[in-house]
C-alpha cells in the first residue's frame, strides 16, 4: 500500500518552512520521570509561532502555492490553533485568510486568529458542518483551502516536529503525540520510523473523543460526538488520508481521562513552568499515569500547544 507522504516530504517541509516555524527546544524533567516510571524529552511546540503545531502544517501548504492561486485568498476550518496558523501564513504571503470557526471555540484562540488580520466566519459545531460552510466560502471567492490535517502537505509539515525532537533527542523507543484528526501523529510517525525502524508510535486521545482509537480497533474509521475539554481532539472521525498512515505505522492509541488531562496540565506548569493547553497535554497525561505498555524506557512526547483561556485553566 502505498501512503500518502514519504519521509523526504517532511524533510523537505522542514526547508520549506523556515521562514516561519521556530525549532523550538526540548525539556526534560526529573520530576516527571520518577513520576511515569519513563525517560521522557518534551517538544515543546507550546512555544511555537501562534502557540502550537499547526503552523508547521499551514506554511508548508501555502508556501508551496503559486502567487496566482494565492492572490484570491485562503480559507480554513479550525477550534483554533489552525485558525491562528493559516492566518499567521497568510499574512506573510500577504494574502486575505477567511476562517471558520465553531462558536464555543476557546476566545482567547479567537481574538488571538482575529489579531492576525483573518475574518472569522463562525457556525454551531452541534448542527451546522464546516467543511459545507467553507466550501461555500471556496465557490464565492476562489480561494485556496488550508485544510486542518487531511492534506499531504499538512501531514509532512506536521512532521517537522518529530524530525527536530529526534534529532536533538537521539534515539528514543517511543514516540507519542496527541491525535485529533490525525496529521500531527501520521506525519510525525512517518519520519520517526524513516529515522528509527525500531521506535513504537503511539497516539494519544480522549476518552470521551476518542474516534482514532475506535478507527483502529475496527479497522475503518468511525465516527463519534466528541465531549473534551481537549478542543483541539474534538474532530469526530479521523481523516481519509492520516488515518491509512496511523493505522500502518502506530502501534495503538493511548486514551486519558479528563481528570488525567487537567493532572498533567497542573504537573507540567508547576513542576516545568510551562503553559500547555489540555489538548497538547493528553499524550504527557498518558505517559504520567502509565498508560504506555511494559518495557518501554525513553519516549518523546510532542506538547501540541500552549493556547488556553486563562478562566478555564483557574478551574484546574
């Protein structure tokens, strides 16, 4: 079977991007690791340009665009991490961003895509579809799309982080990253395993989102109603092109609590001093409460990002 993206599309998104994605550094912590009985390097894309990831996967996509296609415009979907990226991305090239974006969807990732210069188009998650709303958008205008993760130059830009954090990290057995739609974890495992054949790829997920755990148990994706307070995991299936790369490359996915996401929330900023954002602490909360299988030692754990209201986190 042959998978959407191969290791030399992420290492050419890692030239791609420079421009606007930070190499940002890997922690460690002693405190963390007696508590989950593992060695564990932390990539911190909390402090990546826009707060998390997503910009890896949007400039890859949009610096790989003409002029001409981009001089209509770009439009996404995203709760708003990928919001904020597209608009960041846009706004380099100089181009108009259009986003949709759910109306519960966090105000500080809001204001934050607003600040950027995009124009924030916003529907009911419950009973509204955004890809509908977006399409419409896209048949008016002629934009491009950015879409959030099913998109093979999303997914090798989404890599980029598991190239830098096995490179500064050396060899590690596991790799384990959040899993929404899945372009972080099918990028990222594609470039781990290309590094190391050995390393086990893990994804971490929700309960109560937890569609990529059932994909895998099925063997087709499946469906749910996502409930989390991880809005970044709250698509609510995986996508046609991450989840054929997941399903060959990742070894299971990992589910947590959401008592055990705002744990590790509290644990990384008092012990590491460092603000993550329940959706980038799911897969540190499945390694500090040992969701991982026996044997493994070493393991990276991609913090996906660091945008979070400061209201809900007063709750933790």
């Amino acid at each position: 079977m042959t998978l959407p993206i191969q290791p030399e599309d992420v290492r050419a998104a890692a030239e791609r991007i420079r421009p606007l994605a930070r190499r940002t550094p890997v922690f460690t912590s002693a405190g963390f690791d007696a508590e989950a009985g593992v060695r564990a390097f932390f990539k911190c894309e909390n402090l990546q340009r826009g707060g998390a990831f997503k910009i890896r996967g949007a400039a890859n996509l949009v610096l790989s665009q003409t002029p001409e296609a981009l001089a209509r415009g770009v439009v996404a979907y995203s709760s708003g991490n990928h919001a904020q990226a597209t608009a960041i991305a846009a706004r380099h090239v100089g181009v108009p961003a259009t986003i949709v974006m759910p109306e519960d969807a966090p105000r500080s990732k809001m204001e934050a895509t607003r600040a950027r210069g995009a124009r924030i188009v916003t529907y009911n998650r419950f009973t509204e579809s955004r890809e509908a709303i977006a399409h419409e958008i896209l048949k008016e205008t002629g934009a491009t799309l950015v879409p959030p993760f099913d998109h093979p130059l999303i997914m090798a830009g989404q890599g980029t982080a598991a190239l830098e954090l096995l490179s500064d990290s050396g060899p590690l057995d596991a790799l384990i990253t959040p899993v929404g739609g899945g372009g972080l974890l099918s990028g990222c495992a594609t470039i781990a395993r290309a590094m190391n054949p050995s390393i086990r790829i893990f994804g971490a997920e929700p309960e109560r989102a937890n569609d990529t755990y059932l994909s895998m148990q099925s063997g087709g994706r499946v469906a749910v109603h996502p409930d989390t307070i991880a809005d970044g995991l709250r698509a609510p299936k995986p996508g046609e092109l991450t989840f054929p790369v997941i399903r060959a490359l990742a070894e299971s996915i990992l589910l947590v609590s959401e008592d055990e996401i705002r744990a590790a929330v509290k644990f990384l900023l008092l012990r590491l001093k460092i603000l993550v954002e329940p959706s980038g602490a799911v897969p540190a909360a499945a390694v500090l409460f040992r969701k991982l299988p026996p044997g493994i030692r070493s393991a990276g754990i991609v913090l996906s990002g660091g945008n979070v209201d400061f209201e809900e986190l007063a709750q933790y």
